[in-house]
C-alpha cells in the first residue's frame, strides 16, 4: 500500500546560495517600490481630475502602499537576517508530499519519522 507523506526540502546556505537569494530579495525589494512609486502616481493623478470621492480612492490606495511598505520591512529584515548566518546552515525552502510504500512488517515509527531532503547548490545532496 502506498501513502502520501510530507517531506521538508531544506537549502544548505553556501556562498552560491547566498548570492542567489539576496538577488531574489533584492529584485522583490525593487518590484515592490516600483509599484508603490506607480501608487502614489496613479493617486496624485486621480486626485486631480477627482473622479472619485477624495476619502474612498484615497484609503485604497494608501492601504496597498502600506502593504507593500510592510513587505519590503520585511525583506530588508530577511536580508539582514541573511547576511548574519553562518554558510552551511540549513534552511526550510518548501515541503513537498511523497509518496511512501507501506508493506506489512515494516516498523510504523519508521514510516512516520519526518522525512528531509538536502539541497545544495540545486542538487539533492542528501535525503534523510
């Protein structure tokens, strides 16, 4: 009989790693004030050929900008957070399901333990 079980896949921080995810933070960072920047243009934009009610468009618009305010917080503390950590640290990317075979006889503590895989640089290194 076959089960379905869930397998953490961690990411072994090395230099290449690294690099890799501070890129991705950063290019997130940039997206996220581009749109806040087109925000508040549209706003400036709006407010002036007033279309709408001044308090409605307004609200809108300055709860997406702080939206994303609170997000690019959030990736300058990830960065940050990247920067201090040490290379070989092992960090959670995503948990996948598996398929697991259960045969009679096998040792259910077994089946149940928590599965891992290990990537580094993008290859499976190690599967626990």
């Amino acid at each position: 009989m076959n089960i379905l079980q869930t397998v953490v896949v961690k990411q072994v921080l090395t230099e290449t790693s690294k690099q890799v995810l501070l890129s991705k933070f950063e290019l997130e960072k940039s997206q996220l004030q581009k749109e806040s920047e087109q925000l508040r243009f549209e706003m400036r934009k709006l407010e002036k050929a007033k279309k709408m009610t001044v308090n409605s468009f307004k609200n809108r618009f300055e709860n997406e900008i702080h939206t994303r305010l609170e997000k690019i917080k959030l990736l300058d503390f990830k960065i940050e957070q990247l920067h201090m950590l040490p290379l070989g640290s092992e960090l959670k990317e995503k948990e996948c399901q598996a398929i697991v075979e259960v045969n009679v006889g096998d040792a259910w503590e077994d089946i149940q333990a928590e599965k891992t895989i290990i990537i580094r640089d993008g290859i499976v290194d190690e599967i626990r």
